[in-house]
C-alpha cells in the first residue's frame, strides 16, 4: 500500500502546474494532446524597431518553450506578424514608401534582434495580410450568430449579446459597460485608407482583435493549449479574443494563458519622451545576448521587472561565474580515485536535480533553477583544493552546461587542437632556459612570456597562485 501511495506521491510532484493569468488559479496543466502542446504568440505590430519590453516578453517565452521541452513536451508555436495598422499606416508615409515595404523590413530586423538574443524561431510565422479570408469567414460566422451587427459600415462584436451567455473575461469593466454599444469592439473596419480589402460589407480592413482568433483557430482549431503575450495585451486584446473566439464556438478556447510582467526602466515606464526608450539594437551594443538572456531568466517569467545596471551587473556574474568554474575544472587534474568530496559533491547534484526538476514542474520556476546551479558550483567549488579536484566535479560541469544550453544559453566549449604547436613550444622554451645558462632575469623573463605571450596565442591561460600555477583553456564559442 505505502508503495502504491508513494508512487501516487511522486507522480503528483511531476506534475506540471501553470498559473493562469486570466483566473489567477494555478492548475495542473493537461493537454488536449499529450504528444503536442500548442502554444500561440502574439506577435508583434511591425512598424518600428523592438525595443526591450519585446525582448522581455519574447525571450522569457523562448525559455518557457525550452523548459516544457526539458520537461518531455512537444510543442507547436504558432506566432502572428501584425502587418495591417494605423501605425504602419502613418510610420510608412514618413518614409515615403508602402505599408508593404515598412511591414517587411521591420519583420526582417525583428527576426534579427531575435535570433541574437538565442529566441528560436516559431514553428509557423503568420501574417494577416496573409488570412484575410480567413478572418472574413470567422466575421461571417459570428453574425450569423448573432454576435456580431453592423454600424456606420463597421462590423462590431455584440458584447451584451455575448454576456447574456458568457462570463467576459476583460479586466476592470463593470456589467453597465460590458452591455454598453460603445464597448461593442471592431472586427472589421470599413472608410479607412492606406489598407483596404474587398468584403461582403464592402472595403475595409480587419480589427485588431479578430486577427489572431481567426489565425489561430486556422491552423490548431477550437482548442489551443497556451496562449502567451505581454500583461499589457490582457485587456482588451486577449479578452476580447476569448470573447469572439468562444462565441463562434460555444467552447473553452484557451486552456492557459500566460503573460509577462510590465518591465520599467530604472523604476520609469519606458518613453521616448523621458528618453529612456532602448531598442533592442542598443541593448546588444552595450551588453552581450547571454548577459541579457540571463538577466530575463533570473526573473519568474509573469512578475515585473526593472531593467537597471545594477540587475545587469548581477547577471553577467552569475554568467562568469559558470564560465569561471567550468573553466577551472577543465585545467586541472582531477584526483586519481573517488574519495568522500567526491560522494559529498554527487549527493548535492542528485539534491540538486530533484530540485530543479520540482522548480521547473511548479509554474516554471527558473529563477529558483538558476539559484540552485550557482549554489551548486558553490559548494563543489568549495571542494577543490590544492589545484586538483575531485572526480564527481565533472558531473556537475556536465550537468549545468546540458541544463543552461537547453535553455538557450551558449555552451562554452573548451578545445585545444594545436598539439604540436604546444610541444614545439616546450621544446624552444627547453633550448632557450639552456641557453641562458643560469641568468635569473633571463629566466623570469622568459616564464613571463610563455604564461604572458606563448601560451595564450595557443588558448591556454595559466595562473600563479603561490608557489603553484594551474592552466586552463581559452573559451571559444
């Protein structure tokens, strides 16, 4: 019996379990299919450069990705371009070149920043210029109904109509509002210029909100497992998409949503005007990707964050610190049999495994996974003595570079192929300590180039410490 709960205990811990940001509840998280989770991304409107608040949210949901990976997941993401909007509209005037041409640079150069910040690319990028039928049928289908009316040319959701049935789900909007017409939402907006389609309403062009329900529901259907975004597209974007979307449906469209937290800059909302505003383009000249990978990583992915230089100094140490001790253990020698540093070094690994492993199935916890890394490089740190270090140390340089390359991060490789470069180095240093037949200063100087000079054009840095030196090899990416 106890064996039987003991396993009852031990599936329940592996349990993922996610925080819905709509209901506040965190739930066991289920599937529709256990072989293939399908995640949706609202991508972004494409008619300036991305900023950090996009690398935030796009980055932190990269490492969501990767850890339902890590935890057995296959995934599907599925992320929308917006390429039809006012802003597009007026940036591409002040060029002096189509909404087009706008749309697709600046969905080129988001690709870019993305892809040097480590995020994987969606499994399925879609544009709305690209579902215009699409989103025309999913309209149809809401008027038919009776969802959806029309009004000065315009088609708008009918909220009252929606709420006679269903709980809406937008923030802070009291009952009086919700059957308010002047809440009733667009979905398709007719007398506009720049983008126009032909409809059965005449011209127009499609709302905001109607364009990712129709792309989604295109491509994974009625039942879409995650849908992620920024805090600030909860409302009126999200829930309004869960509106329409259950409405046409009469189902649960979403199984959890997960947003990111607002992040601020040094405290402030990031403006223009309070010239604070960082692209994601000056972020990288300033700091590496891995830097910032990591700053957003020390973060649980739905909290608030303030981008600062202090939280970046803190970043890069921790960075260093796994590159500082992976490095050390890989120019030394290890000891010669397994000894109780070795057993004591093993018995915090498998702690620290279990740990993570509960971290990771509790809401995605990275930060607590990161902390438990460092604490651990800590205290196996702590073992090595007299530039030697146990064997089990390998264990966890092993360990926390397959976990952080899971998660996106550059493994550091450290890899010498110049063998007869070195011994012919070892051999012109042999003939020169010869020839200098005892002069001390010429000794000196000679060590001192080797260590200074030789040996680092050869990627091996070596280091005093007392009457000893240890070498190490120089990281290449």
């Amino acid at each position: 019996m106890w064996y039987l709960m003991s396993i009852f205990i031990s599936n329940i811990k592996s349990m993922l379990t996610l925080l819905d940001s709509f209901t506040g509840n965190k739930k066991v998280f289920i599937p529709n299919d256990p072989d293939n989770v399908t995640i949706y991304i609202c991508g972004p409107t494409v008619y300036d450069d991305a900023h950090l608040g996009h690398a935030r949210t796009y980055v932190t949901f990269d490492l969501i990705r990767r850890i339902l990976s890590i935890l057995g997941y296959h995934t599907t993401v599925v992320m929308n371009i917006t390429d039809i909007d006012d802003k597009i509209i007026i940036r591409s005037e002040e060029k002096n070149i189509s909404p087009a041409e706008l749309s697709h640079m600046y969905e080129t150069r988001f690709m870019e920043d993305m892809a040097s910040l480590g995020v994987e690319p969606p499994n399925v990028l879609t544009r709305v210029t690209d579902h215009l039928d699409e989103i025309i049928t999913f309209i149809q289908d809401l008027i038919d109904k009776d969802y959806a009316y029309e009004k000065d040319g315009d088609i708008r959701f009918n909220l009252a109509n929606y709420s006679n049935s269903y709980n809406y789900p937008g923030f802070h909007v009291h009952e009086t509002e919700i059957t308010s017409d002047d809440k009733d939402f667009a979905l398709w907006k007719s007398n506009t210029k720049g983008l126009k389609w032909k409809s059965p309403w005449g011209d127009g062009r499609p709302g905001w909100h109607i364009e990712c329900s129709a792309m989604a529901t295109h491509i994974f259907g009625n039942k879409l497992d995650i849908h992620v975004g920024g805090i600030d597209l909860a409302f009126p974007h999200h829930a309004n998409e869960i509106a329409q979307s259950q409405a046409r449906s009469s189902d649960t469209w979403v199984n959890t949503f997960l947003h990111t937290g607002h992040l601020s800059i040094e405290g402030q909302k990031m403006s223009k005007s309070l010239k604070n505003f960082i692209t994601v383009r000056e972020a990288l000249q300033k700091y590496n990707p891995q830097i910032l990978r990591m700053y957003f990583a020390l973060h649980k992915y739905n909290s608030p964050i303030s981008f600062s230089h202090n939280e970046l100094d803190r970043a890069k140490n921790i960075w260093d610190s796994f590159q500082s001790f992976w490095r050390k253990v890989n120019g030394l020698p290890s000891e010669i049999k397994w000894t109780e540093k070795s057993r004591s070094i093993l018995n915090n690994l498998i702690r620290t495994k279990k740990e993570n492993t509960i971290a990771l199935h509790d809401d995605l916890n990275l930060p607590l996974v990161i902390l438990n890394l460092t604490n651990l490089i800590s205290l196996t740190h702590s073992f090595i003595e007299d530039n030697i270090y146990p064997i089990a140390a390998k264990m966890v340089v092993k360990y926390t570079q397959n976990l952080l390359q899971d998660l996106g991060f550059p493994v550091i490789t450290y890899t010498n192929n110049n063998t007869d470069d070195i011994i012919q180095t070892l051999v012109d240093f042999r003939s020169d300590v010869r020839k200098s037949a005892g002069n001390k200063q010429q000794l000196y100087t000679l060590t001192d180039t080797l260590r200074n000079e030789t040996l680092p054009k050869l990627g091996i840095k070596l280091e005093d410490q007392g009457n000893r030196s240890y070498w190490s090899l120089l990281h290449t990416q």
